[in-house]
C-alpha cells in the first residue's frame, strides 16, 4: 500500500480550486473508501513502525491563507480527513491569511494541525544560504509555532518545493522529522521522510476523481511517475 499526500494553496471561488471544486474532491476520495491519516501516522508508516489501512490520503495546505479557514474548514468538517496547514510564520495575521485565534480554533478542531513551512518562505535555488541561515529561519518559525500553539512542530515543507542536500540537513538539525516536496507520487515503506511526495490538485472539478485511477494503484502511479518525470 502507499500513501496519498494532496498539495492545496488557497481555496475560493476566484482560484483555482474553489469551494465546490474542493468538495468534490473529498466527496471523489470518501467513494474511493480513502482512510485519513496524520502526518506523524505516515512518519511512522514509512518508517516501519504502524500500519495504515490500504488507501490512506492526508490533505495539506501551503502558505496558511484565511480562505482555509473561511472556505476549506467548514466543507472539511462534514468528512473525516485529517488536514495540514504549513505555515509561513512571518506572514500570520498579515492580510488574506490567518490569525492565530482562528489558527487556534482550527487546531482545536482536531482536523487541522499546524507545521512550518519556513518563517521567511525564501526561494532556495536563487537565495543560496548557509545552512547557518537555514537552521535559524527553521527555528524561528518553530519557536513562533510553540508560543502560539504550545506545540513542537516535527513536519516541514520546503518553500516552493525547492530543497537540496543542505536543506535536508538544516531540518534534521534543527528537529525535523519529515520534509514535504513537489514531487509528485505516493509514499511507500521505506521513503526518505525529508522527501515525501505529493499531488498538486488542480481543476476542473473531474481532475482529482480522474488522477484517483492511477493513485489509487500503486503500480501503475509508479509507472505514471516514472513517465511523468521524463516529461
Ligand atoms: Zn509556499
């Protein structure tokens, strides 16, 4: 078996994926009897140590946008998937994404918990930093996620999807236990946790339900990701 990890930004009726688009996703995995599981589930999946049932599938969301409160949250509590918001810890409370005290609330639901996705969401091919600067920026979100949240973060996702050896290196320093990618597959035993994969959803309404055939066997995505690489 393998894991589904979705990849969503904002939610609303002027992007990319709306309201109904987004419904229709959870309605497309909950017909394919997807099971939900955290993130700390599928560490300790791919590490050997638990066991999830056959088609597993966990939700996660880039950037922390208000709209994952306004739109994703109230849709997400009619089914029974677990969600991430990565957050960028600079830009909380900044105009179109959320506050703590709705942050808060969310994470009290017990449907959404809350991760780093760096404090200054810098693009790392072009910033070229010192694993110095990266640790700091990795524990500076950290500590403004424990503040607020009285909560350790263990999950990582790399800012526009870009890491390398020294990336890698920075999050197990600095306490990581896993990093989420842009590169798109399912995750199995035996994964490189500072590696996990994930599909990128995008519309129409139909894509998701559509790529579900081939996520949902793992030996043909493994084909489909070897072609797709190519391309
Ligand atoms: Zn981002």
């Amino acid at each position: 078996m393998s894991v589904l990890i979705l990849c969503y930004h904002t939610i609303n009726k002027n992007g990319k994926i709306t309201p109904e688009i987004f419904e229709e996703n959870l309605l497309s995995l909950k017909k394919k009897n997807y099971s939900s599981a955290t993130l700390d589930d599928i560490f300790n999946y791919i590490t050997g140590k638990k066991e999830l049932p056959e088609r597993t599938v966990h939700l996660t969301f880039d950037d922390g946008y208000r709209d994952n409160y306004s739109e994703a949250f109230p849709i997400l509590k009619n089914f029974n998937f677990k969600a991430t918001v990565f957050l960028i810890t600079s830009r909380v409370g900044m105009l179109g994404h959320l506050h703590w005290q709705q942050i808060k609330e969310m994470e009290s639901s017990g449907i959404f918990s809350f991760e780093s996705h760096s404090h200054t969401h810098p693009r790392h091919s072009t910033t070229q930093p010192t694993k110095e600067e990266l640790v700091n920026d990795l524990l500076v979100s950290k500590k403004i996620i424990k503040e607020n949240l009285k909560k350790e973060t263990k999950h990582f996702c790399y800012p526009y999807g870009e890491y390398d050896n020294l990336y890698v290196s920075a999050l197990k320093e600095a306490g990581f236990l896993t990093g989420l990618t842009l590169n798109i597959g399912l995750n199995s035993v035996g994964q490189n946790p500072y590696l996990l994969k994930r599909v990128e959803v995008r519309n129409p309404k139909t894509w998701l339900e559509n790529r579900l055939r081939i996520y949902s066997k793992p030996f043909i995505s493994n084909i489909y990701e070897k072609i797709y690489r190519k391309i």
